[in-house]
C-alpha cells in the first residue's frame, strides 16, 4: 500500500530491526530490481531535498543518486545503521546523514534547511507508536512538502514473517488515512503497491 500525503510538514521514524531484519534488509538490497520498481513508482512525487525516514541500510539509495538534482538526507534511529550508510555513501557530496527517532525528535540540524519531501518506505510498521511519528513527519517538513509513505497491507495477512521482523501491524487504507489525517495530512494520492503478492 502506498500513500502519497500534501500539506505543510515536518518528521522522521522510528525502527526496531533485529538481526532477521537486518539480514532481510541486505538480502531487498541485493535485488537492485526491487529497489528500482519502489523508485519507479515513487519518482514523479519527489522534490529537491528529500529526507528518508529509517534508510536501514540503504536500500533505495543509489536509485535516488541517480537524481543528481537531489539533496539527500538520510536517517535511522539506529546508530549502527547510520554508520553503515555512512561507510556506504558518504562520497557523495549531497548526502547528509543523521541519527535520527521520529518518535522522540530531537535532532535540530534537520530543521535547519526542512525536507520538501519525505519518504517512508516500510518503515512505519516497526513504530510503536505511529500516531505520534506521522504527527512528527508533519512538523519535520517544508510547508507545502510532500510525504511518500509505503507500508505492508492487510493486517489478515500479519503472520510469524511480520513478528520475526518486528512489526506491530499491517495497514488498509481507511486505517492509515485515519491516522495520517489525525497527523494533519491531506490525502493526495493512495493505492495498493502490489495487490496480486498478496496471494503468494
């Protein structure tokens, strides 16, 4: 499921990855393809200075490079990964990189020079609490910003996959529009990424 969101906003995630969540990440970032089909579908709503949410270890990164127009600002909550992105990326002289909590945002650099859009690409099922965090995305972005959410649907479909990799829930559209617009977001666009995996 994905959602694109347009108001005034502002914010950042939240993860708790364990070592499967690690590992599952490396094992999406050796598939290039899959990096490049989210990057497809996410593209055309991009702006000039784009902060990611949770960048884990970096997953959709080199596809976003490929916009050399494009001010990077990529976050975790996890010092670690910060470190790897940094070991990953830090060549690149448009990158900024943050450790960063969307829960408890404290990081004041990033409100310095604010995002015109932020991506949240399955970041926002590992979050506790998800009120609070997309009520943060808000406050952390550009007035007039746009913020590109990606998460796993139907929470019929939750199983032992989702608990190993730590998330609290999967989302359907009535459920994540009601909470994104208690964040004061205004819906633009929304619609189901990949509808026919969910039959296996």
């Amino acid at each position: 499921m994905s959602f694109r969101v347009s108001p005034e906003f502002r914010g950042q995630p939240a993860i708790t990855f364990s070592d499967v969540g690690q590992e599952t990440l490396e094992h999406l970032e050796s598939f290039g393809a899959y990096a490049t089909w989210i990057y497809r579908k996410i593209q055309p709503f991009l702006g000039n200075r784009v902060l990611e949410v949770g960048s884990g270890v970096g997953t959709i990164i080199p596809c976003l490079l490929s916009e050399p127009s494009i001010e990077l600002m990529i976050t975790d909550y996890r010092e670690d990964y910060v470190k790897i992105l940094r070991s990953k990326f830090d060549v690149h002289p448009n990158i900024e990189f943050y450790h960063f909590d969307t829960t408890n945002p404290s990081n004041t650099e990033i409100q310095k020079n604010p995002p015109d859009t932020l991506i949240c690409l399955n970041v926002l099922e590992h979050i506790k609490q998800d009120r609070q965090a997309l009520s943060h995305m808000f406050d952390l972005l550009k007035p007039g910003g746009r913020c590109i959410i990606l998460v796993p649907a139907f929470q019929q479909l939750y199983s032992d996959l989702d608990v190993n990799l730590e998330h609290y829930r999967r989302y359907n559209t009535t459920d994540l529009k009601e909470k994104m617009g208690s964040a004061r977001f205004d819906i633009s666009t929304s619609f189901y990424f990949n509808p026919v995996g969910a039959m296996g």
